[in-house]
C-alpha cells in the first residue's frame, strides 16, 4: 500500500463511536490514528484499571475499523514514546504520509480542545473539526441553554429535554402524570431485601499486554488491578451489559438508586459495590454506547414489563442520564476555564493520606475508598454524600478533590467529573450547579446504609471520644459558612436547630470539630 495519504483523522480515546458519520463511507486516502500518548497517562494520576481499560477499548476499535475496511494507524505507548506531545505525533504523521488535510472530533475536555485548536492554528495544511456525534444536545445548543456564570438548575432543564425528545411523556404530558419521582428513590437496602441484589455481570478481558507496556514505560497509577479487566471494552459486552441491566437491575433500580451497604462482601459474588446500577458510565462515557440507545432499551424493557418495572424506576434512570448528563456538560463547556479554579468557601485543606488506601476507621469512608480502589468505581451517592461530603465538611481544596475524582474513577472524564465534584459535592462553584451544599451529619449515612452498625465510631453521639466525626464536621461547617447559607431557605432549619442550642454548647461541638481537623490523618 502506498504510505502517503490525502487526510488523517485523530480519534481519542473518549471518542469510540462506531456511529459517528465519518465511518459511513471507506476512503483508502484517509488515515484513522488512534494512539496511546504518554501526556494523557501522566496529567493526573489514573486508575490503573480506568487506563486498561481506556487502551482495551481503543485497542478493540482500532480492530473493528480495520476490518470495517477502514485504514487505521494503533499506536501505543511504545510506538509514541519518542513524541512528548500530541502536537510532535501529529507533526510526525502529516510529514510521514504527506498529508494534505487534517481533521478530529472535539474533544469532551477543555484542556485537550484547547490544545487541538492551537495546533491547527500552527499547521501549514486545511484542517477541521467536527461534533462527537454522541450527546442529545449539540455545541450549539448548548450555548442557547446555558449562560456563563449563571445559576442554572437541573429540573426545569430535564423537563425540557424530556419535551424536546419526547421521551416518557404522552400527548405533551410525562408519563403518570409526574416529572420526578426521586422521593420514591430513597430506600435504604433491608437485609431481608439482600437476596433481590443481583451478582453483577462480569468480564474478563486480558489486558497482560497492557499491565506490562503500564510497567515498561514506568506509569504511576493507583488502585488495583489483575490480567483479566471486569469492563466491557467493545461494543459487543458493552450491549451485553444493557441488556443485563434492563433485565435484572432495572426493576429495583430506582427504589434503591442512593442505597449504600457493606453487608454483601462475599468475594465470590462482589455485589455489594454494583448494587442495582448499570455500570454502564466507562462504555457511555467513552461513546462505545450511546445515551439515546441506552434509554431506549431502558424504556423499551419497561414498557413490555410493566408488572416488574414501574415509572419510578425508569424515571430514575432516564433524569440520570437525559437529565444529569447532558446538564453538567453544559455546565462544565459554558464555564470553562474559569470554572477550574472556583474556591467559593475558600477551602485549604490538603486531602487525607488514606484517600489513597482506604486505612480509616471511618467505616462509610473505608468502603466508600476500598471499593474505589479495587474497581475503580463507586456509584453516585457514595461519589456525593460519603467521600463528598466528607471532603466539603472538613474543607479539602477543590483542586485536590478535583484531582482524585478525575483519576480514581473509571467513568472520570473532566466534563462530567468536574461540574459534580467542584460544583455539585465541593459547592466551590457557588452554586452554579446546584441549589444548596450537600452538607450532612452522620444521620444520612446512618438512614441510607449500614455502614454504622459496624464502625469504629458512634453515630449518636456529636462530642465524645468515639462520636461520629461527621457529627461535629457538620455543625463546624454550617457555622463557618453561616452568611452563605443563612438566607437559603433549604438550610433555614438546620440554622434554626443551631440557634436553639447554648453558647456553651456550640462551643463544645466547634472545639471537637477542630480537633478532628487537627487530627483528620487519624481519623
């Protein structure tokens, strides 16, 4: 075959869409590059499985393309060791292959988007950019949805969006009568209940090569990992994983949605870290699936089983994914850049050591970061309301608490991760995102899991030697960040129940407070 080609096209590693209308037509004159690059290795510290499985998938692409008929070009870190950045690469490969024209996707991150469109500004040849070809809304609708610096809500938006694609709505109207059924996701899993959690569908790719290339080129990750990677990784498993979620998670899904429990740690089931939850974020995030296809074979399932699935399951799961989604994207591209360096509650805390092993007597905290650890995965409201949360109490610096969100979870691609962590958990953004902090005491913990029962620490209890360090964190916050929050109506109560107590005893629960944060790496 002749080396020299008339056009390259890059394809990312979150960009593995087998729909995306380039793919309609075979040109022998166009290159297709899909490659492993050291500087998306090395920009924050990953996951050793989110890496896997990324190059997995990529790796799985690349492979259907070419047997597509398409001429793709997989590099992977031993062939791009020589070039430091993506611009070398790509200089590279239009001098080697004569190319005329250069074209890629916009990437879903502002740093690499930024970086693309300086590189095409530099370039002697045409180039051009196109649209993912994966979202419900495009980039140009974004920009009419979402205004910079604006406090936008996620209710009215989903409404909006379940309008516009006519999605669980009848005449005009949503399906039962009601928008929103999050009051009926709210249970806590019952032992008696245990017995109704599925054991997760696994997989088993080998990623040796993988493991090893990781050593070879000294890649620091975190986490854990072995030779057979339990993520889908093509479209195929990705499909397969659907359609087990429809048909064995989706009928509880929404009742038991925020549940948390440490009680299902049996190493031959593992089902206490996927619960009810489709798992499904890597191949959505990566475009190996699309959002549309997963609400419609959500909806399709509900609709022929209407006596196992009812509206507040899939309800649920179609404002997680028409609604949260697609809101946070707009968030994160109509704020950018300055959104990254948001600090409203001014937090200076470095984040604790045992971020990184799990080595807490903190039981909620434990499991919450072992289970991260070992898949790297941990579902919303452990994300929000268990490492969240602890960090927005104790005042850990958002770039920190950025920085391990991005890197530990398999799903975290900075779009999504960012408008959760700085905006919906770290309230760093001002409320941007969302309407209130989710500040909470241990009582949440408490109502929403059984991580209590079997802790170190008392969750009763607010002052004393063995109290839930939850307890006091919470009160010291609301104290500190009183003329915030004061006039929220949402935190009216809590002021009102702060109020009541005693001087002296505010100043016995704001004194245990700052010995905890005197102390957090005891914790």
């Amino acid at each position: 075959m002749n080396d020299t080609a008339d056009r390259l096209r890059l394809i990312l590693g979150d960009q593995l869409n087998a729909s995306h209308s380039w793919f309609q037509h075979r040109d022998p004159q166009t290159i297709y590059v899909i490659a492993e690059m050291h500087q998306e290795t090395a920009y924050v510290k990953h996951h050793v499985q989110k890496v896997c499985a990324f190059f997995a998938a990529m790796t799985q692409f690349a492979t259907a393309l070419e047997s597509a008929g398409h001429r793709v070009m997989h590099l992977t870190l031993d062939d791009t060791e020589p070039f430091e950045k993506i611009d070398d690469l790509l200089n590279h490969l239009i001098a080697k292959h004569q190319i005329t024209h250069f074209e890629y996707q916009l990437p879903d991150e502002y740093r690499l988007r930024n970086i693309l469109d300086k590189y095409c500004l530099s370039l002697a040849i045409s180039s051009q950019a196109y649209e993912s070809e994966h979202f419900f809304l495009s980039e140009a609708h974004i920009e009419k949805e979402f205004k910079p610096n604006h406090h936008h809500r996620m209710e009215p938006f989903y409404r909006k969006m379940r309008k516009r694609f006519n999605i669980l709505m009848e005449e005009g109207e949503p399906v039962a009568g009601k928008w929103n059924f999050d009051s009926a996701n709210q249970n806590k899993l019952k032992p008696s209940e245990f017995d109704s959690v599925p054991t997760p569908l696994l997989f088993a790719n080998d990623v040796t090569d993988i493991l090893e290339r990781l050593e070879r080129h000294n890649v620091t990750m975190i986490g854990q990992a072995d030779n057979h990677l339990l993520w889908p990784v093509n479209r195929q498993q990705a499909s397969e994983l659907l359609v087990f979620f429809c048909r064995y998670c989706l009928p509880l899904f929404g009742k038991f949605q925020d549940a948390m429990t440490c009680k299902l740690d049996d190493l031959l089931t593992q089902k206490q870290w996927s619960l009810f939850h489709s798992r499904l974020s890597f191949a959505l995030n990566a475009k190996i699936l699309s959002p549309m296809q997963v609400i419609d074979a959500a909806i399709t399932e509900f609709n022929q089983r209407p006596d196992a699935i009812d509206i507040a399951q899939i309800e649920g799961f179609v404002r997680q994914i028409l609604g949260w989604r697609e809101f946070v994207r707009g968030i994160y591209w109509r704020n950018m850049p300055d959104y990254q360096n948001l600090n409203t509650l001014e937090a200076s805390l470095s984040l604790p050591s045992w971020f990184w092993t799990g080595k807490t007597k903190m039981n909620c905290m434990h499991h919450a970061i072992q289970q991260s650890l070992d898949f790297a995965y941990a579902h919303h409201i452990q994300r929000l309301m268990i490492t969240g949360n602890f960090c927005l109490l104790t005042g850990i610096k958002p770039d920190e608490v950025d920085e391990w969100y991005l890197g530990i979870y398999i799903d975290a691609i900075e779009w999504v991760e960012m408008p959760n962590t700085r905006g919906m958990s770290q309230f760093a953004d001002g409320g941007i995102v969302a309407s209130k902090a989710y500040a909470a005491s241990g009582n949440y913990v408490n109502k929403m899991s059984d991580y209590c029962s079997d802790c170190h620490y008392n969750v009763k209890q607010i002052t004393e030697p063995k109290a839930c360090p939850l307890n006091a964190l919470y009160w010291h916050f609301m104290h500190t960040h009183i003329e915030q929050f004061n006039n929220n109506p949402r935190t009216r109560m809590v002021y009102a129940n702060w109020k009541k107590k005693s001087a002296e005893q505010q100043q016995v629960i704001l004194d245990r407070a700052e010995q905890l944060l005197l102390n957090i790496e005891e914790l």
